[in-house]
C-alpha cells in the first residue's frame, strides 16, 4: 500500500524542522526553503523548455544543490552538526562560474540593461533567476536575525541568480530570439 502524502500534523499552522524542532509555518526558515523549492520548480520548468543538453545537465546539477541547501536551511541549525546534512562546497560556485563564462563567450556584448522575454525559455530563466534573488534576500534576512544561515549558502545563491540571467540570454541567443533592449523614456 503507498504511504499517504497527507499527516495532518500541520493542520494547526505549525511543522517540525529536521531535528524535531516545531516551528509555526510562518517561520523565516520555512520561508526559505520554501522558496528554494519554488526556485527549484521554476529551474525545472527551464530545464524542460531546453533542447541544449549541457544545460539542461548543468541545470539537473543545480537542482541537486538545491536539495542540499533546502536540507541545511530546514535543520535545526543547533542540531545539524549532529546530524548528517549533505554540504553545500566552494566547487559549486566555482562551477557555476565556469558555466557563466562558458556561454558568455559565445554571448554578444551586452550595452543596454535588456527586458525579460524574447522566448518562453529565456523568460522562465529570468522569472527563476527573480525567485532566486528572492531567496537569497531571505536567507541574508534570516542572518541579520540570527537564525544561522551558512555563508556558502549566500555566496551560491548570489552567483546563482547571475548564472539564470546568463542562462537566460544564452538560451534566447540558441533559439535565435532577439533581446530586447531597455530604451528608458526620456521625455
């Protein structure tokens, strides 16, 4: 028989973080992975518009890293260090910045700040790469409050967001989309 999805043990508003620890889900830390996990969906649904294998591999990785750091920000962070929490490391982001230059250099140079959009593949790039900021806002909030947050998490998701928006002019330049140039109003 298939476990149930459903405990009804958060009925009342409150969850347990990994460690037992119970929190309501209004929580900053439920906040947090909560929108890693959207961040996750929404890279996702890029990598399901790609046909770029690399990226779309590049993408998988990421998706893994964001399990990992969803695990640390959903532990008790008293307990973790007892528990055995996989490890965000510094060769992620040095990956992620092999991977930014990587399509940067097929990249024309940018001279204008660019709109989202061109293709429904670049334009979820760019909606991930604002959920990412998003959660990276959250984490360093959670920090300012002292609600631990592991530094590698905030280097991650910084250089992360700049990938999704390289991402998402790499992917506009393969499947031949023009990018838009911002012309702010002058008048």
């Amino acid at each position: 028989m298939a476990t149930k999805i459903y405990t009804r043990t958060g009925d009342a508003g409150k969850t347990s973080l990994i460690g037992g620890t119970k929190v309501p889900k209004s929580h900053i830390r439920i906040d947090s992975y909560g929108t890693i996990d959207e961040l996750n969906s929404f890279i996702g649904m890029v990598r399901d518009q790609l046909d770029d294998n690399a990226s779309r591999d590049v993408l998988k990785e990421i998706q893994d890293r964001l399990f990992t750091i969803g695990s640390s920000l959903a532990c008790d962070p008293e307990k973790e260090p007892l528990m055995k929490i996989p490890d965000l490391k510094d060769v992620d982001v040095t990956f992620l910045e092999r991977e930014i230059d990587r399509m940067n250099e097929t990249l024309p140079d940018m001279k204008n700040f660019i709109l989202p959009g061109g293709h429904l593949a670049a334009s979820t790039a760019h909606v991930a790469r604002c959920v990412c900021r998003r959660a990276e806002r959250i984490c360093v909030a959670m920090d300012e409050v002292d609600e631990a947050v592991d530094p590698l998490i905030l280097k991650y998701l910084n250089r992360l967001s700049d990938y999704l928006f390289v991402l998402a002019r790499y992917a506009g330049h393969r499947l031949n989309a023009e990018e838009i140039a911002w012309r702010p109003r002058t008048h």
